[in-house]
C-alpha cells in the first residue's frame, strides 16, 4: 500500500501525528459480507425479541384485562430492556449500513455519513447508559429501595428512560459539531474522528470518560448484588455454594462491563503496541461490531426464557409447527383465538 505526504491525518491510525494519505484497504468485499453477515444476524434476533416483547405485552394487558392477573413483563427490568435493544438495534443497522460503503466503496465524503456517525457514536454511549440504569434498577430491588424510598419507583425510571433519550439527542448534536465529527474511513472500514487529533480529543474525553465511568458504576453495583446474594443465601439455607443462577444474574452486565472497557482500552493505546497498524485497526472494527450486539447476544445465551420464545416463534412462524412449551406466545394465541364471550368471565 503506497503513502502519499499530504496535510491529512494518518486514517489507519489517528492517534499518531503521520500526515497521509492511503488508498482503500483489501479484501473490501470479504470484509464488507461478514459486516453484512453479523449485522442481519443481530438485528434478526433483536427484532425476534421486539416481537417475543410485544406478545408478552399484549399477553399481559389481555390476561389482565380477562382475568385480573397480575403484571408480569410489564415489570421496570424488562422496560429499559426493550429500550436498551432499541439503542442497540439502532447502532447494528449503521454497521449494516456500512456494510455497503464497504463493498462498493461508495464515497464516505458527505454528511450523511457524519450523521450516520454521530447517530452510532451517540447511541453507543446511550446503551452504556441504559445498562447503568437497568443495574441501578436491580440494586434497588435487591437492596429494598435503600435510597430515596419516598419517590414512587415507577417514575423515577421511566424520568431515568427519559433523560437517556434526550442525552441521546444532545449526543447527537454534540457530534455534529465540525471538530468533533465522525466518518467512516474506506481504509481499514471503520468509524473514526475526522479533523485533526487537537480538535478532536475533547470529544473522545467525553466519550471515553462518560463510558468508563457509567460502566464502572454498574460493576460496582452488580459486586454489591452479588454479596446481597451470598448474604441472603448464607442466612435463608445452610448450604454456602453460589449456584450458577446466582452467577447468571450478574454475567450479563459483567460481560458488558468487560468487554466494553477493553474496548475503550484497545481504542487508546492498542494502535501503540501492535506494528501492523491495518490488521489492528481491522480487528478494533469487528471488536465495536460485535460490542454494539453485546446485549443482544448476551441476552440469546444467558437468558434461557428469551431463548425459548425466540426459538418457539420461529418454529411457529417459518416452520409452522406447534408451540411444543407452555410460554406467552401459545398463550397469546389462545386469547387471540378465544370467544368474544371470555371478556364476560368475571
């Protein structure tokens, strides 16, 4: 790959001072078909789960409506859930956009790509907060409302929901800010800052810290649950082994934690260690791709209840075969199919 001294900053590697400029990268349609791959991937199990989502809900309000049930999904977890896949899902279907920047090595030089770029960037840190909510949500219950229990608990996360969303869209206009833009780069196919290192890095501060920071919390938090478990058990039953259900509880927002902060870290200093500037860079891209389906993926491998519905409604939906399990869709269903004459049931 030939180098041409030009007042442009390095797009393999921004975090030098080489002024350059490259041509596009290799292999930009093998690269560009495995985006496409995993992010239809994503988003088809993140839009079964949307659908899984709002069967349960209509479930709910109907069986509630019928028969006076209780609230079950309907709960505060499962909402900032739905709204954290919503942030999500809105980061995938920008790397599946890219996919095709990538294949054809359409032109990245317009503002179309910086908003697709902020949308990303901001989502990004929007689904970090939403993981810090959902925790707080968690340690709150498990602690029995240790702060601020005279405030009714269902507006204050729904006003946490609120203030996410509209840190999303001050997000979004921060990085519309000309010094603090995004692109996408047809060099090693990822997203990075467009001016200059000294105009950018107070955008990168923002993100980095905010990130860090809200993640840390979560972490902190989750530790905090997990000794609330050990002490509820040690007090409730002799037996002192930690089951794994205790451990499931917790894997899924410390593999968010983990997986993101090494994120962070590889962005700041990996391009340092390693020489070849094109492979790491390559690998950081895939790294971001998978980390903005992490909740989505988690979420498939941990939780065994929304990998049941899941795999029920495909069954039933492409396959045409009946719910073999007793779960909100066959129930759904049932309601949908019942008499009109139900609704007189006292």
């Amino acid at each position: 790959m030939k180098y041409n001294q030009k007042n442009y900053l390095d797009p393999i590697n921004n975090w030098t001072k080489t002024e350059i400029i490259v041509s596009p990268g290799p292999n930009n349609i093998l690269i560009g078909c495995t985006y496409l791959g995993i992010t239809s991937f994503f988003i088809f199990i993140q839009i079964m789960t949307f659908i899984v989502s709002l069967i349960n809900m209509l479930s709910y309000l109907s069986f509630k409506t019928f028969y006076k049930k209780k609230n079950l999904m309907s709960n505060m977890p499962f909402r900032i859930m739905r709204h954290l896949g919503v942030s999500d899902i809105i980061q995938q279907s920008i790397h599946f956009t890219s996919a095709f920047y990538t294949i054809f090595l359409f032109s990245t030089n317009s503002i179309i790509v910086n908003c697709l770029a902020s949308i990303l960037q901001s989502a990004y840190i929007t689904s970090v907060a939403f993981i810090t909510l959902l925790t707080i949500n968690r340690f709150d219950v498990f602690y029995q409302q240790p702060f601020l229990s005279f405030v009714n608990r269902k507006i204050l996360f729904n006003c946490g929901i609120v203030i996410c969303y509209i840190c999303l869209i001050l997000l979004i206009i921060f990085y519309m800010i000309p010094s603090f833009r995004l692109t996408f780069t047809l060099v090693n196919y990822g997203w990075l800052y467009q001016s200059k290192k000294n105009m950018w890095t107070p955008a990168w501060e923002v993100e980095n810290k905010t990130v860090t920071f809200l993640l840390l919390l979560s972490f902190i938090l989750y530790v905090l649950i997990f000794c609330k478990i050990v002490y509820m058990r040690s007090a409730t039953s002799s037996l002192s082994k930690i089951q794994f259900s205790d451990i499931r509880i917790l894997a899924q927002g410390i593999f968010n934690f983990l997986s993101i902060v090494f994120l962070e870290w590889a962005w700041r200093y990996l391009p340092n260690i390693v020489g070849e500037q094109y492979t790491c860079a390559t690998v950081l891209n895939y790294f971001f791709l998978f980390v903005s389906g992490n909740n989505t993926l988690s979420g498939l491998l941990l939780i065994k209840e929304i990998r049941n519905e899941i795999w029920n409604l495909i069954m039933c939906c492409f396959f045409k075969t009946p719910v073999k399990t007793s779960t909100s869709l066959k129930h759904f269903k049932r309601i949908i199919n019942a008499d009109v004459n139900v609704r007189h049931i006292s």
